[in-house]
C-alpha cells in the first residue's frame, strides 16, 4: 500500500541516530561511544544535518558542544522515534525466530542460579534454543539485542518487574568450620570472605544482627562470587553470601549456615522481558519456569 503524501525525504537514518544521541547526551564522543563509532564520523553526521537544516544545531566551544534550544526540544520526539523503531525491530527479530532466547544477567547468577532454571525451561520447551550473555551492568531491552534480563535490582520493584525474590544474605562456611563458630563473635578468629560487588554486606549482616567484632578480622575479597563460593566450600573462611546463589550449595550440604540470623535487603532478584517477548506465550512460560521453586519474593 502507497503512502500518501510520500513521506519527505530527509538525512540518512545513521546521521539521525548520531543526532539523537549527540542531543541526549551532550557531547559527540559519548555518543560515538554508545554508537560503536568514532566521535569523527558523528561529527560528519550532524554537519551533514546542519548542511540539510541550513541552521546550527549546536554550539560549538573549546569545552566541547551545547545543544541548541531547537535541537533540546525535539530530542524527546526523535528519542520515543527510534525506541518505537527499536521495538520494530526486536519484534521483528524475535518473533521470526520463535525457538530462540538470549538471555543476559549477571556471571554469578549465570553459573549459581539459572541452570536449574534452564533445566525447568527446556522440559516445557524442548525445542528452545537458549543463548546466555553475562554482564556486570543490566543492558537497555529497549535498544539491546536481548530477549529478557535477570539481574539483582537495589531499588523497590515496580509494576512492569517480575520478582523472583528478595536478596536475603547470611554467612555460609563449610560444616567442619561451622563446628568451630559457636556464636558471631567468633567471626574474629576467622577469615570473612566477600564478593567485590556487595562490598559492605558483611558490615551490614553484623550491624543489622546486632553482632560485634573484636579487632579487624581477616578478609579476602573477590571479583567472582562463584570463586567465593568455592573457597567457602573448602574451608577458607566464612562467606557472607546470597540466599538465591548458595540455595543449591546449602541442600547439597556442601554449605551450612552457622548463624541463624538472616537479613531481608533492599534488593530484589528480578526478571525483565524486551519488547519483543512481552505478551508471548513464551514469556509466560519462562516466568513459570524461573518462579518454579524460587525463594520467597516478600
């Protein structure tokens, strides 16, 4: 079917896309950043967007550049433009490979916590083709080629998140070293292990228990909880850890949890769906899939 009137003709889709970002964030090299191109070649976009407007769109200083009034008040027009494109496009993308599913989460949530889901996943679609991305920082479903997240949020969920659960954090150590702990205070004899992304767990797990340490205990730290984990097992120290990454270590009884208290952080472990999977019935079954046996959200 024509469109009529035809629609204009106007600069190439790249060069809108380099002013669109050039605009929302303020300078030409973020925007090459986050474009995957160099800061030159968006500069030759918005000249070429200039040369098409005949009038300056930004300001240029010795400090970099300023948006001008005319560019600021049509940035919320072009930027809603291309999230409306890119849901086009992921549906395009997801609804022509129907069996396909690109996940992206967190590494420790990736190696501790999703098989077990997989597992559940692939018994109701045996068909699914699963593709997992670990990321350290949750990506834009909106602009990113993946089909859901999971990631640790540290902030309330909202109506459009799917809770699987609330990060509740304990210590965990082997049962020969959980034989040797009879109350907290005896975490000064020993040493306290910890994931280099939740830095101050254990200062607040002994301050929320009411718990006080002699002297400064030792501490290692780690950039992969997985590797924590594993230290724990064989007996280096203490870990303060998460229950939805140690839930299988503790059943196995690899793990023990020497202390009873247990703190119900401001986090919440939840799932987001793209665009283009919001609405499927393979959502719906993912949700299944990952609730199935999932700690308790509240």
């Amino acid at each position: 079917m024509a469109v009529t009137p035809p629609r204009p003709k106007g600069p190439h889709l790249n060069a809108l896309r380099a002013f669109e970002a050039a605009v929302r964030l303020g300078s030409f090299t973020a925007a090459a950043e986050e474009l995957g191109v160099t800061p030159g070649a968006v500069a030759q976009h918005i000249k070429a967007i200039e040369a098409w407007t005949t009038a300056p769109l930004f300001e240029r200083h010795a400090r970099g550049i300023q948006p001008t009034a005319l560019a600021r008040a049509l940035l919320p027009t072009f930027t809603l433009a291309f999230d409306h494109l890119g849901h086009a496009v992921h549906r395009l993308r997801t609804e022509s490979r129907p069996s396909t599913l690109s996940i992206a989460t967190l590494p420790s949530i990736a190696q501790l916590w999703l098989p077990r889901r997989l597992e559940r996943l692939r018994a109701i679609r045996p068909d699914l083709t699963v593709s997992v991305t670990a990321l350290e920082t949750p990506p834009n479903l909106d602009r990113e080629q993946f089909d859901l997240s999971v990631f640790f949020e540290d902030r309330p969920p909202g109506p459009a998140d799917t809770v699987l659960a609330r990060d509740r954090v304990f210590p965990v150590c082997s049962p020969a070293l959980a034989a040797q702990l009879p109350d907290a205070a005896a975490l000064a004899r020993v040493t306290l292990l910890h994931d280099a992304t939740w830095s101050h767990d254990w200062e607040h797990w002994l301050k929320a228990s009411g718990s006080a340490l002699q002297g400064v205990p030792r501490a290692q730290t780690y950039s992969l909880f997985a590797v924590a984990l594993e230290e724990a097992r064989r007996g280096a120290g203490v870990l303060i850890s998460h229950e939805a990454l140690v839930e299988q270590a503790l059943a196995e009884g690899a793990l023990v949890r020497p202390f009873g208290f247990v703190l119900d952080s401001e986090r919440w472990l939840a799932l987001h769906a793209g665009p283009g999977l919001r609405g499927r019935t393979l959502w719906a079954q993912v949700v299944a899939a990952f609730q199935s046996g999932a700690t308790q959200a509240g």
